[in-house]
C-alpha cells in the first residue's frame, strides 16, 4: 500500500468510526502536524503507520 493510499484508508476508518484526526493523533501519541504530514505521504513515519494500523484494527473488535 503506498502512502497515499494509506492515508485515504485512515481517513475513510475514520469517518466511518466518528473520529477525527485529532482523536487518531492523541491516541497514538503524535501531533495533529505529524500525523497530517504521514498521511499526505510527505513523511514515512514506518513506527507510526504500525501504530495506526493496530489502534484501528483494535477498533474493529
């Protein structure tokens, strides 16, 4: 998956759960700015991606 469609699946996750960014960003310990530069796919952020995946994947149960 690149990084830009790992951004467009974390904000359709989003959406459909109610969240917004900012509740992501807090849950997985970075800043809104942070968060927004991985997602447009201007940073890697490989240690963060991981922890996206698994806070969604933890919202799916």
């Amino acid at each position: 998956m690149s990084n830009l469609e790992f951004g467009i699946y974390v904000r359709s996750e989003l959406r459909r759960k109610g969240l917004q960014q900012r509740d992501l960003a807090k849950a997985v310990g970075c800043t809104d700015a942070y968060l927004s530069q991985v997602l447009n796919g201007e940073r890697e952020g490989l240690d963060l991606k991981k922890k996206i995946r698994d806070y969604l994947l933890e919202m799916k149960m």
